[in-house]
C-alpha cells in the first residue's frame, strides 16, 4: 500500500491526520509534510489502532472513537491487530502493513527483552548494544471525538477495562518485557462537563430526608426541566435521544405503545385546550431519578439540585411520551411533575436496586432485570459478540452486530447452561434464583472472570456450543403422529429423538411419560461425558458452519450415551423403584377398563445426578473424569 500525498481520505481519516501532524509538528497541508504524517496512520479500517508515533523506545498507538469507529469494533479488532503488533516487537524483515515500515525509517531495528535469567543478567552487566534499542513502553491513547459523544462514560470505561486485559494477556504470552498503558485522553471534556449536570429548581424547596443508606430529595419541577436536558445533549451528540440518562431504567423497552402513553397524550392534548395544566400532578406518579453526585447550591432565595449524570429509574416512558407529544404541538404544556432525586451514599449499591425495584412494581419486575446493568454482564455480552454470537442481556436493547446460529438470553439459557455445566440440576430448574443470591450469581456468571486467559476462547465456545446442544435435546418432541390412509391416526415415538433407546418391553405410553420423566436429567449426563470426550470445539465450528452437521453430530453422540450403561441403569435401577412414581388410576382409551399407570418423577435434581453419576463410574471407571463441576473447564 504506497502512501502519497494526494491520497483521498475519508472525514475521520482527515481528523486523525491532522492530529497525528499536530503531535510531530507538521503541517498536513504541506505536501512534503502530509506524507511524513501518513507514515504515522494505520489506514486499515479493521485495525484497532488508527495512529502511532514512536520515539526513544516508546511506542504510543492512538485509537479514535468517531462516527467510522464504533466501540465494539475496537474491542472485536484489537485481538487480530495484536499479532500485528508482534511483528513490530520482534521486527520481521517485510511487515505487511506500511505503518510497521517507517517505524524502520525513524529508529534502528529494536527487539523486546526475553524474560529469562540470562537476558537480566546481561542488562545488568551492560551488554545490550548501543544500536538497537530496545522498546521500553507501549501506550494507547483512545480519542473520543465529538461524533462519537454518545458514548456513555460506563460504556468505555468497560471496553478500555476489557482492552487491559487482553493486552496483559499478550504481553505475558510474548513474554516481553514491556509497560503498558490502556488511558483515553477526552479531547471534549470541558464541554463534556456541562453535559454531565442537570440543574433542577423545584418550585417550592425540596422536602430532604436523609438514612443511613443515602439521601432524598422530593418536590415539584416544570417537566420541560428534564425534557430541554434530555433533548439538548442528544442534539449535541447528534442522537434521537440521549439514553443515557434512562440506562437504569428497567422498563425502558416498553417504549411509548402501552395504554398509558396513550392516556398520558390524552391528558397533555387536553390541558392544552383548557389551558390549564395545575390537576397533571394530582394524576401522575412522577418521576425518580439519580445520579453519581448532588449538591444542593442557592440561587436568588431558592434551592437548586445540581445531578451529575442523572439517570431516570423511573419515568422514562413520561419522558418519551411528553417528548412525542411536544413535537407535534405548537404550544405544548408544561406541567409540573413531582421529583424524587435519590442519591445513594458509595457502597449502597444493593439499596439502589432494592430502590429501583421498588419504583418499578407497576409491570412485573425481576431481579435478573436490575443484574442487566452489571459489569459482568456486559463483559459476558463482550465475549459473545467477540464469536459473532447474541447475547441478550438487557431487554429492550438493540443488538449492535448481526448473529450467526444462535441468541442466548440472560434468562434462562445461560443460566441454566452455566448450572448444569456445575452438575448443579435442582438449580437450573429454577435458574432465576441465582439473581437474588450474590453467591450463586457469582458462582454461575463469575465462571467466565474466572476461566484462566488460555482457556477462555475455547470456554466461551463450549458454552455456546452446549447451549445449542441443550436447547436441541429438550426441544425434540418424544412422541409424533402418525397418519396412515384408511388406517387411523396412531401414535409412536419420535426415531429421530435419542431417547428411543431408553427402551423396554412394555406399553408404549409407559415409554413416553417415563423418557419425558428423565429428559432432564440424561441431557446433562450426555453433554457432560460429551464436554469431556467429545469434540466440542469442532462441534462448535459445525455449528457457525452448518448448523445440521452440528445437530447430527449431537445427537448422534446422545444416542451412544444414552444405548450404554444409561439405559441399563435407568431401566433396571428406576423404572420399578416406587420412590421414582405415583400409581394412578385411570381408564383405558381402547378397552373402557380401570387400569394402573405410573407417573414417574423425582430426576430433575442434583441427587439423582450424582446417584447415577456414581453408577455410571461403577460401571466404567473413565466416567470419573466426568464428576465434578464447573472448575473443570476453567
């Protein structure tokens, strides 16, 4: 890729060009010039870094976060770009890409130092030569730039946190011996700070109350105070809305399509007409918010409240509708609305959800819905966009990237794949419990923090894959119709269905409630010795593929496992054991009579899976290998 100086770069491109030149002092609309700071831009637009300069061993890479950048991308990118970069390190006689050649015009060949006694031993003596220097510390700068403000601070606090770690993982695999640095330089922060305050004037002064968990602030305010905020910032940052300020809020996917908008368009439209807007806030509940910090300052006599970075946890669909409803009026009403600012003091972070929850009973609420907004839950959805794969962990939030196969939701299927990878049965049957029990949480989710760096592609992937193949095996139906012309319709099992091979001489209604008794425990015994045995990995791959090699790989593998020992030991073990089964009476659809049946249960839980687990062991000492939990696979 030869660089010239009459090269077409697009808007951004430009923007990073001639901050790049600022840096080396050069003009970039100097011909002579523009070509020397070309040098220091990496042009290829899936790289993750889009600017360099490199001097006196320091190696300094820029990353803009502009309208061609988005945040995922850099993430997404930064993998591929660091097998790039160790090319740079080690210096290869013909890099590919222009930007590692002229970090040979500006200084000689330089190599990173071995990690290893005898490499300290010669830095300690004085040994290394003069003329090749090496690289003392690589630093990456990201930029956002004022395209790309509606980037919430959270959002890239997470994504630079995410790229430190991989690029601990990489200076550890290369062994170099490096310092690096992952900081953003926010080149709109003092506009940015005017941004990040909502000033409210009550209308009297607020009613204040304070407990050992925070502070509150209730009073009335002209609703158009939250609304001029909301709709200012999302014209600076060029976006429909700013969501950030309803990023807390749970109920923000019910939009502005439910009776209530409808009823609530209803009432500004009539104030409107009658002029008179002082009865709105005997009808509306109001609206919570909070925020990072509050403080209470004078002006003229009155109190006013200075939020930073307010967040609506309750009111958001008044504000979109108010929000709706100006825009169509040329004199829209301003009613006041009452506010109840809640600032919790650092540490009470479960009394915010407690709070939040509280302020939300008006549609069902859940506790898996207050764990959205968890940095781990981001991180996992991180992981699985890294694979091309969906993972909902927010109701209501529009997927950044297109999937291949499969969407997995925070509830249930995660969850109950992360369970039964555990061995822990009873609890993915009801997995949503995991939301209110920090340990289970952190047990279940945490796994993937957990996972030591070497493993962590290939875990993300069995979870996908297991996952998939879960959703497979409990989905087949047991039993079809069978319609056979002049014969009648009649019932038989599912051949395409592995649980077939549980099988006995016996009635085949028997059959049916009996394998749909033991579904749910046979599927995580077969995917276990699968995890174990199998080929996960290149199931996996089927399944980005060609997701019918995959299905057939599945349940081909389930087959074998459930005709081995399984089936001996379900049969023999479980059929007859009245603690399995209730006896009912019933009668019988072909001769009229009164006949026993039996309604097996009790296999869904986690004794059952050990007390067959053990069995199976028993039998075949290499199903050792599948006993335990979770950690085995970390």
């Amino acid at each position: 890729m030869e660089l010239t100086a009459s090269q077409k770069l697009t808007t951004s491109q430009e923007r990073r060009l001639n901050f790049v030149a600022s840096l080396l002092s050069l003009n970039p609309l100097d011909p002579k010039d523009r070509i020397k700071a070309l040098r220091h831009l990496n042009l290829d637009e899936e790289g993750c870094f889009h600017g360099f300069q490199y001097n006196q061993g320091n190696l300094e890479f820029f990353i803009f976060l502009d309208e061609d950048t988005p945040l995922e991308r850099v993430v997404t990118n930064l993998t591929q770009d660091l097998k790039q970069l160790r090319i740079a390190v080690f210096r290869t006689s013909e890099p590919k890409n222009p930007f590692f050649s002229s970090l040979g015009e500006e200084a000689d060949p330089w190599d990173t130092l071995k990690v290893d006694s005898s490499t300290d031993e010669e830095d300690e003596e004085g040994n290394t030569p003069a003329s090749r220097p090496y690289m003392e510390a690589l630093e990456i700068t990201v930029l956002r730039t004022r395209s790309s403000r509606d980037i919430t601070d959270s959002e890239l606090e997470r994504t630079l946190k995410d790229m430190r770690r991989k690029l601990a993982i990489w200076k550890m695999e290369n062994r170099a011996k490096l310092e690096i640095y992952a900081e953003h330089d926010d080149l709109t922060k003092d506009l940015r700070s005017a941004d990040d305050k909502l000033e409210i004037q009550m209308v009297e002064d607020p009613l204040h109350m304070v407990s050992e968990h925070g502070e509150l602030f209730l009073g009335f305010c002209p609703i158009k105070t939250i609304y001029d905020y909301h709709m200012a910032l999302g014209k600076r940052l060029k976006t429909k809305h700013n969501m950030a300020i309803v990023s807390s809020n749970i109920r923000t996917y019910l939009g502005n399509l439910t009776h209530t908008n409808a009823a609530l368009i209803d009432a500004f439209q009539e104030m409107e007409r009658e002029s008179d807007a002082s009865d709105f806030p005997f009808f509306h509940n109001g609206m919570t918010l909070t925020g990072d910090d509050l403080r209470v300052k004078e002006r003229d006599g009155r109190k006013v409240l200075l939020i930073e970075r307010p967040k609506i946890i309750n009111g958001a669909q008044s504000l979109f509708t108010y929000e709706s409803y100006a825009k169509k009026s040329k004199n829209p009403v301003n009613p006041n609305v009452m506010v109840k600012v809640v600032v919790p003091y650092p540490g009470a972070d479960s009394f915010l959800r407690q709070v939040t929850m509280a302020n939300n009973r008006q549609n069902p609420v859940y506790s898996y819905h207050l764990r959205a907004a968890d940095d781990l839950q981001f991180f996992i959805w991180q992981r699985y966009q890294e694979e091309g794969f969906t993972y909902v962990y927010k109701d209501g939030v529009r997927l950044k990237a297109r999937t291949r196969k499969l969407e997995v939701r925070m509830r249930p299927e995660l969850a109950k794949t992360l369970f039964m990878m555990d061995g822990r049965i009873s609890e993915s049957k009801s997995s949503d419990c995991i939301f209110d029990k920090e340990s289970l949480y952190q047990r279940c989710f945490g796994a993937f923090v957990r996972v030591s760096p070497d493993k962590e592609k290939d875990f993300v992937r069995k979870t996908i894959a297991y996952t998939k193949a879960w959703q497979l095996l409990v989905r087949l139906q047991i039993k079809v119709r069978n319609v056979v012309p002049g014969k009648g319709v009649s019932i038989e099992a599912n051949d395409g269905n592995p649980l077939t091979k549980i099988t006995w001489n016996g009635r085949l209604e028997d059959k049916f409630l009996f394998r749909s008794a033991v579904r749910d425990l046979v599927v995580p015994i077969a995917l276990r010795h699968w995890l174990v045995y199998g080929n996960p990995i290149k199931d996996f791959e089927d399944l980005v593929e060609n997701e019918l090699l995959f299905n057939e790989s599945i349940l081909k593998y389930a087959s074998k496992i459930y005709s081995d020992y399984l089936k001996n030991i379900l049969v023999t073990k479980f059929k007859d054991d009245p603690a399995y089964y209730d006896t009912i009476t019933t009668i019988d659809k072909d001769s009229g009579e009164s006949v026993e049946r039996r309604l097996w249960k009790g296999f869904g839980n986690t004794a059952t899976y050990d007390k067959v687990m053990q069995m199976l062991i028993e039998k075949d000492p290499a199903w050792e290998k599948c006993r335990g939990g979770i950690d085995s696979f970390l």
